[in-house]
C-alpha cells in the first residue's frame, strides 16, 4: 500500500468596498482594506487557504461648471442654482460609491438690447422700430415684435402708432426685453397771419408759420409752382399755398386786402346815429378814407319788414331818419352798401352790409 500525502490548496480574493464601508466574506465582516486567511475543507477533504484583501475604493470627485442667462436660474439635480453659487453635491457612482460635484454657476454676458422708433402718420401705419442688440455671446441674434414671429432682420416698418414689446434672443438662448413707443406725427397746421398791402411800398413778404407736423420732408409750393417757405408779393390778392409731408398736405389761400388805413375796406359805416338836431350824429352816412376816390356809390336802409326806405348816391349824402317826411322811431334799421372805389392806385369794388341802431 502507497500512501500519497495530499498537501492544503491555497488562493487568493480581492473584494472591494467604498471607504468606510465593509464586506461579508463567510460571514465575517471586513472592513475596507483589510486583509485575512480563510481554512476551509476542500473537496478532498484537506484545508483550503483562502487569503482575502480587501480593496478600498476612494470617493470620486469632480467639478462642473454651469452657465445661466443673467439674472436666470440653472437646475442641476432638482436644484436651482443663481449665478455666482458655487455647491456640492454628493452623488452614487457607478460602483456605488460617493462621487463628490463640485458644482460653479457663471452667467452669460448681459444681452443689451436698444432701440429708435420713427414716428407714424396718424392715419396709416408709416412708423418703424429699429433695434440694436449687444453682447458677448455669437449669433444669430433673433427678434421679435409682441407676439408675432422671430426674425433675424433688427427693423420692423410699416408700424402704426402705439406701443410695442420688442424682445431679442441670442446665441445662447438668453432673452432680452424693451417697451418701445411709436410716436404719432402731430397733424399739420399751418397758419398763415392777417395781411394788409400797404400803399406806401411796393412790396410785402408773405411768411407762413408752420404750428406743427414739420420734418425734413416739409414741402412747400406755391400757386405759381414757386417751392420756397415764404414769397414777395406786387400787389393785393389772394394767394394760394400748399404745404405737405409724408402724411398729409394742407392748403391755404392768404387774402393780401389793401391796407386802407383808418376805414376797413376804405369805406366806414357807423352802428348808430342819433337824429335830434344836437350837430353830432345827426345823419346815417358812409365815410371814406383820405386817400380813397369814390367811382360809384349805392347806400340803401330798409326797416326790418324789408321796405326801401332811402336810397343814397352820393357819399357826402345820409339819412336823418325820416321816412316821407316823418321822424321813424328808435329802432334797428338794415343798410346794404355797394361802392367802387380807387384806393392806393387800385380799382376796387366795396360790398357791405350791416344795420344801423336809430335813437331818439
């Protein structure tokens, strides 16, 4: 008989665990980087080494850095971080372990967004808005208009009056807001003042005063096609003038009367005379100025049923406020006057009318 010794087997195991933590090994607990010898009966019925290590695992860590628009919060982990906040945060990784995040919220440079609006017609949509957007971040820049669609192009025309929510986006998302106002362009007023043609010159200049609605787009044309804000006249009349911009034209006719001097018209009718044989107003009569030459001359009075009462010819000639002969009681009386007269070497033709107060 030959008897064979059998000699113990031996091996080796090298488990790991997160720092701080254990294994269970044959129901013994090891703790992270620990290391002990196992008998065991093998399948031959000798010891069985087993030399087991345990490896420790170290924590994990890492740093993240996030970027936000200014003024915008970041969320990372069900968190939400404000620009300039740094943190930590402790996650499992892969293996179960701790993995420290290091975790640094920085902003995006701030997105400036400005704008000019031109001012619209009153009555149709000729305003626009023309926006400008600045920062460090790339393009494309997009913008938009209240609630209509981005574009690329920073001008919006054909605005009506009123305002608007102009808004820019950027490269990195990030969004900027401003209210902008289109203005309405005053409506035109032009006024032209009250004018005389003197009789001493020979000449007056007529200037036009523009009250609102000016631009450089201001035109201004004469009657005779002459395009200047203001023109020399010969000689009285009726001067017509058209004034325009982009919205709107307004025409004026400038009456250039003579300058008759005392009378209006050359030709003064008094309100009221007062026939009681006292020498002052005793007479209903048309006065002339100094300079001015009767051609033709026609008084009429009527009492208010409409009845001629006197009919005068002659400007030096009036009523004393008898009727065939009879005083007429204090009452209103209606005059119609038409004259030619020369006044200031012009041939000019008078038409008034008014009523006369009789008193007693």
């Amino acid at each position: 008989v030959e008897v064979l010794e059998l000699f113990p087997s031996d091996s080796s195991l090298t488990p790991w665990a997160c720092s701080g933590e254990t294994v269970n090994y044959a129901g013994a607990i090891l703790s992270a980087g620990q290391q002990q010898t196992f008998t065991f009966t093998g399948a031959n019925g000798c010891d069985s080494l087993v030399e087991v290590s345990v490896s420790e695992l170290a924590v994990s860590s890492s740093e993240l850095e996030l970027r936000t628009c200014p003024g915008e919060p970041v969320e990372y982990q069900g968190e939400a971080l404000q620009a300039g906040e740094q943190r930590t945060f402790v996650l499992t990784s892969s293996l179960g372990c701790d993995s420290l995040v290091q975790v640094e919220v920085t902003a995006f440079s701030e997105l400036l967004l400005t704008a000019e609006a031109t001012e619209s017609c009153a009555d149709r949509a000729t305003g626009a808005i023309r926006a400008q957007a600045d920062s460090g971040a790339p393009g494309p820049f997009n913008f938009q208009l209240d609630e209509g669609s981005p574009q690329a192009s920073s001008v919006f025309e054909e605005l009506p009056p009123g305002a608007y929510l102009l808004a820019v986006e950027d490269g990195n998302g990030c969004r900027s807001e401003t209210e902008v106002l289109v203005p309405a362009r005053p409506p035109l007023e032009v006024f032209a003042p009250d004018y005389a043609f003197p009789c001493d010159a020979g000449q007056l200049m007529l200037r036009p005063q523009v009250r609102s609605g000016e631009g450089p787009d201001l035109q201004f044309q004469w009657m005779d096609g002459l395009r200047l804000p203001e023109r020399m006249v010969y000689a009285p009349g009726t001067f017509s003038l058209t004034v325009s911009n982009a919205c709107e034209s307004q025409q004026l006719d400038i009456p250039v009367p003579l300058d008759y001097g005392t009378y209006e018209d050359g030709i003064y009718v008094p309100n009221a005379f007062s026939p009681n044989g006292d020498g002052r107003n005793d007479l209903f009569q048309a006065f002339t100025g100094p300079e001015v030459v009767v051609q033709e001359f026609e008084l009429l009075v009527f009492d208010r049923w409409g009845n001629l009462l006197i009919r005068i010819r002659d400007p030096q000639d009036g009523w004393d406020g008898t009727h065939q002969g009879r005083p007429m009681n204090s009452a209103v009386f209606v005059w119609w006057l038409r004259a030619r007269i020369i006044a200031c070497g012009q041939d000019v033709a008078v038409r008034k009318e008014g009523d006369v107060l009789l008193v007693r």
